[in-house]
C-alpha cells in the first residue's frame, strides 16, 4: 500500500513538471502555432487555389502545374541553381582561408578578425545600396578596373554579369562563417600538430590532415546553412533593380515575392514557395545521407 503511494505522489510530481514546463514554454508554443505552422498550413492550402487576397474560386492542381511550365520559374530556378553551386564552395573555401590566417600570431591580429566580421554586422539593405553603388557602370569597381585597361561591364543590368557581380557581394559578407571556423580551427589539439611535426609533416600536410578533418562538422553545418540560405536569396537582387538584366536576375525568391504582394497571386505564389522548399528539403535530405561519409566526429 505504502509503495502504491508513493508510485501516485511521483506521478502527481511528475504531472505538475509536466504541466509547469507547458506554460513556461506557452509562450514560443503560441508563437510557433501562431506565425509558423498557421502560415504553412494556410500558404499550402492556398497553393491549390487561385486566392488573390479577395476570393477564392477555384481549386486544383493547376498552379503547381503552370509553375512548372513557366519560362520565369524555369529562369529563377536556373539562377538559384547557379548562385548556390557557385556560393557555397566559394564562400566556404573563403572563410577556411580567411580563418586559418587570422589564427595565425602576427601584429595587429585582433584589428584584422574586427574587419573581416564587419560586414556580417553590417544590415543586408544598406550593403546592398553600397554594393550598387560599387558596381555601377561608372562606379568605383569599374573605375578601378580602367586604370588597368580593362573596361568594366555592366554589372547590374547585363544578364551575364549580374549574378557574377551578386557572388562578389556575397563573398564579401562571409564574416559570419569566417568566424565559426577561426573558433573551431583554434580549437584543433596543439599536440596533434606537434606530432606530425616530429613525423616531418609539412604545413599543407598538417592543414589537409589535421585542420580539416577537424572542422568538418563546421564546414558541414555551414555548407548546409549556405545551401538552404542560398535557395532563398533574392533580396540583394530585387533591391539593385536588376529587371535591366532580363531574367539573368531573377531568383525564385524574387518570383514568390512579385507573385504574392506585386500581383496579388497568393496561390501561385504559395505553390512556387512549396516547389522550393520541397527542393530545399530534397537537398537537405541528399547532403546529410552524403556528408557521414567525410564528416570527422572525434567523439
């Protein structure tokens, strides 16, 4: 009788946990139903419609099927595509470079780490008109490039040029991820290099064989955030005006964007939205079944 009593008070104690962690985290609960799970359970609903914000009058398959068909989405899925599988290696081979120099010991150390992360605190709208303003056909890039005899091209407004000109401005603001890798090359055992110091290893040897096999579940991770981030890019573009450039500068961010507050096509809109995030999960599910295969856990 006596155990049976107590078996009750701890399942009493256990629901008053139970009860009490609820209301602590109601909060984010509320939040997460309110202004995630809502949104995505409307936004899908809404793809199979032709909502335009006023009615509703028919249902179906038929956005998902004209999204497909449609040479803008064809456009800014090609352009997405392009921007990604050129960004994310140049991005990540970037910041190893940058945070494998800035570990190194040398005057004005802590003045070099502050430059480099500057831009990743800088707000993405005004990099964006700074970078306008650089790339503009008579701006300071292409002024630059004339002292040397070449003649810049029109970087916002040529569709060969445009999204070569966004790479260099995402580039530019990868201080972010320099960051992750300057904290987690630092934190590399020193006694592993000493080691293959003593067994006559180089420092490409030691860097290919000890460095990055260590922070490969950082270039993971960023590898991933750039893949999904990259599928999402559109804002840079939208904001440099780059309808000059025809659709060399569309993404399909820019094309849910148009479709939803510019037209006033929520149904396509949500079906383009759902397209791309089935391909980003698509990825996603691809990259994590391919990365164990080089991803190094010392534990």
């Amino acid at each position: 009788m006596e155990g049976t009593v107590k078996v009750v008070k701890k399942n009493a104690s256990r629901r008053k946990e139970a009860v009490a962690g609820i209301l602590f985290a109601s909060p984010w609960l509320l939040g997460f139903l309110a202004f995630t799970l809502y949104p995505m359970a409307a936004s899908l609903f809404y793809s199979f419609t032709n909502f335009n914000t006023f009615d509703i009058t028919r249902y179906g398959v038929f956005n998902y099927a004209y999204a497909l068909r449609d040479p803008e989405v064809r456009a800014g899925f090609r352009n997405t595509l392009y921007f990604v599988a050129v960004n994310v290696p140049a991005s990540t081979v970037i910041g190893i470079l940058y945070g494998w120099l800035l570990t190194r010991k040398t005057w004005g150390q802590k003045l070099y780490r502050t430059i480099v992360y500057l831009p990743a605190v800088v707000s993405l709208v005004a990099a964006t008109f700074l970078w306008q303003f650089l790339l503009d056909q008579s701006g300071p890039v292409n002024r630059l490039l004339s002292v040397f005899g070449v003649s810049g091209p029109a970087w916002v407004k040529d569709p060969n040029w445009v999204k070569p000109g966004l790479l260099i401005m995402s580039a530019w603001g990868v201080g972010g991820t320099i960051i992750l890798y300057l904290a987690a090359i630092g934190n590399v055992s020193a006694e592993q290099y000493e080691a293959a110091r003593i067994d006559g290893a180089g420092g490409f040897r030691r860097f290919a064989s000890i460095t990055l096999p260590n922070i490969s579940p950082i270039i993971s991770y960023n590898v991933l955030m750039g893949f999904i981030g990259g599928f999402q890019y559109y804002l840079p573009s939208m904001m440099m005006d780059t309808d000059g450039a025809g659709r060399g500068g569309l993404f399909l961010g820019e094309i849910i964007y148009n479709n939803a507050f510019a037209q006033s096509r929520m149904g396509f809109a949500s079906a383009v939205s759902w397209i791309t995030m089935l391909l980003i999960l698509l990825v996603t599910l691809i990259y994590l079944k391919v990365s164990d295969r080089f991803v190094y856990y010392a534990a």
